[in-house]
C-alpha cells in the first residue's frame, strides 16, 4: 500500500474523540477572525504568526497561552461561531461521535454564563449534521474548588443543552485532585459522569487521587501511570478507560519524543487505552496523524488502530445499547 493510499485511510476511517477541547479546536481561520474581530494582536501580525504562537516551552507555557488565547472569546456570538467551525471541522475529519470539554469557568468574570455559553455552543454544534457532540463541563483547576461548586447549580439547569459530564483540567502540578471531592460528590449525584485530567503534569499520584478521592469513570491523559506499577496493574483489573493523547504529550514536553509515548506499553498490558488530540489546533495534531503514528513509530497493526478505535466508542458515555449501534456501523463502513 502505497504512502498516500495510507494516510488516505486515516483520514476516511470513522473516528471518536473523548478527550477534546473545544477552545484548543478552533479552525486557526476562526480564531484569526475573532483576533481581527478586537482589534488585532500586535504579537500576531498574521495568521502565519498565529501558527508559530503555539509552541510551548513547557506544559506551563502551553496554560499560558491558553489564557491569552481566551481574551479573543468575549461575546455569546463568539462561541456560536466558534463551535459551528468546529463542528465543521470534526465532520470533515468522519469523527462520528465526540464528548468534548467547554470551560465556563474561564468567561464567567467577563459576564457570561454557564447556561448562556452551552446555549450559544450548542446553537453552533447543531448548525452542522454528521457528528454526534456531547459536552463535558471542563472545571479548571487553576480556578478553585469554591468557583467550581458555586457553578454547578447552573451547570443543572443547562443539561438540556447536552451536557453529560464534568472534569477537571488545567495545572495539575499546582492543584491536586482531592481538595475537588465534593464537587464530584455532588455532580454524581446530579447524574453527571466525572473524568480528571491526571498523570499529564504530574505523577502517578496524580491519579491515584483521582481514582480515590473523585472516583473518576476515566483518566484524561495517564501518561504517568507507569511510575507505579500496583496503579497499572489496578487500572487494567477495573478497564478504566485512559483518554490518551500521544502527540499532545510531546507537544507540552510531557514526553520526550513520541517514540517514547506509553501507550503502547499500556497497550500491551491491557490497559483500556483510548487516542485523543486534546487540543489539535493549539498542538497542530489531527485524530488521523495520531493513528498514523500508532502504525508507523509504535508498532500498533492496522487491526490494533481499529480495537483503539472501537475502545474509544466502548469507553463514551453513551447508553450501551446506542454503544453497539455505533460499532455495528463503524465496522459497516466501507473505510473501516
């Protein structure tokens, strides 16, 4: 098979995505219009500059300029126009079905709302047929424990909007998980799933924290679950899903290169490994290069990209028999 033909069938094969975030997945187009929207950016001339803004030094840089890039997202209308490129996008790449984070959190000092902002979203996502979005309430850690459950009652009148689930991301290396145990206490029993970014920025102690105090359904990231050994082993006997991101991770430093990346390891060990791009547009990733490179740096077979693939539908929040509808049509498609 030639070279094209290959990358040909990443780009065809149907996708999932459970660990994306919608403000680290605007088309670069859509946010230049939103920079040239206020004004201008003198550090970003252009929208080449733009492209070159999103290189990092490090995982803290990379926070940084998330939060330079949120003061060119002001108004409802925003993330209307945002969400409806977004989704575009999503289509394009045939990923089917999404869970995709949303951070409130980071608009609500500049007058905007949690149920504005899923209402202004969601006008966006159903702009655009063929991809299936459910949205995930990103708590930011940097933010704190009291804003975040001071948001919540909000958060239950915007369900309607297809929100299903919280998480908490953000820098991990500064905020453990554990001081967020009542808020995970407290949207379970608003009958919200919980996942946590954890062992990206930290350690396998990260995610232990998660897993104990939060009772998290999934890990976002778990790079570092191997530093601990009886946390593999406890991972793989409970098959709690790990939303990897290969080449996110490399892109903030958090692994060298990607041919050091552990998924395949986790892999290997039966761990329920799930692949991501996170925040493609920030990163320059797509869902189809991370796939191409599970083949071609880390030894996966063509089969094993598809068993990640059904993973990711296996892991989702949706009902199970939806679950298997999906699957079923997954491998009917003439790309699979």
């Amino acid at each position: 098979m030639s070279t094209s033909s290959k990358n040909d069938w990443y780009e065809r094969v149907p996708k999932v995505e459970l660990h994306l975030h919608l403000e680290g997945a605007i088309p670069l187009e859509t946010l230049w219009a939103l920079v040239q929207k206020y004004g201008g950016e003198p550090s970003v001339p252009d929208i080449d500059a733009l492209k070159r803004r999103f290189t990092y030094r490090d995982f803290p840089h990379f926070i940084e300029t998330w939060i330079w890039k949120n003061q060119f997202l002001r108004e409802y209308e925003d993330f209307t126009f945002l969400s409806e490129a977004f989704a575009q996008d999503l289509a394009r790449q045939n990923i089917r079905y999404a869970e995709v984070f949303f951070s409130p959190l980071d608009y609500l000092d500049i007058g905007l709302t949690v149920q504005g902002l899923a209402e202004a979203i969601r006008t966006g996502l159903d702009r655009v047929p063929g991809t299936e979005i459910q949205l995930i309430c990103d708590f930011g850690r940097d933010w704190g424990v009291e804003k975040a459950i001071s948001a919540l009652p909000a958060l239950a009148e915007a369900r309607d909007q297809g929100i299903i689930g919280i998480g908490i991301g953000g820098s991990e290396q500064k905020y453990p998980p554990e001081p967020f145990q009542k808020v995970y206490e407290q949207a379970r029993k608003m009958g919200l799933h919980v996942t946590a970014h954890a062992g990206e920025a930290a350690g396998a102690e990260s995610i232990w924290g998660a897993l104990r105090a939060l009772q998290v359904e999934r890990i976002g990231h778990g790079t570092r679950a191997g530093e601990d050994d009886r946390l593999l082993e406890y991972l793989a006997e409970k098959q709690i899903a790990l939303e990897m991101c290969p080449l996110s991770n490399v892109r903030t430093g958090a692994v060298p290169t990607i041919d050091d990346h552990p998924v395949r390891r986790y892999f290997e060990r039966g761990l329920a490994v799930t692949v991501n791009s996170d925040d493609p547009k920030m990163f320059g990733n797509s869902l189809a290069e991370e796939y191409r490179l599970l083949e071609e740096r880390l030894g996966f077979s063509r089969d094993e990209v598809r068993s990640v693939i059904l993973q990711g539908i296996r892991s989702s929040w949706l009902p199970g028999e939806r679950k298997q509808q999906l699957i079923d049509s997954y491998r009917r498609d003439k790309d699979w």
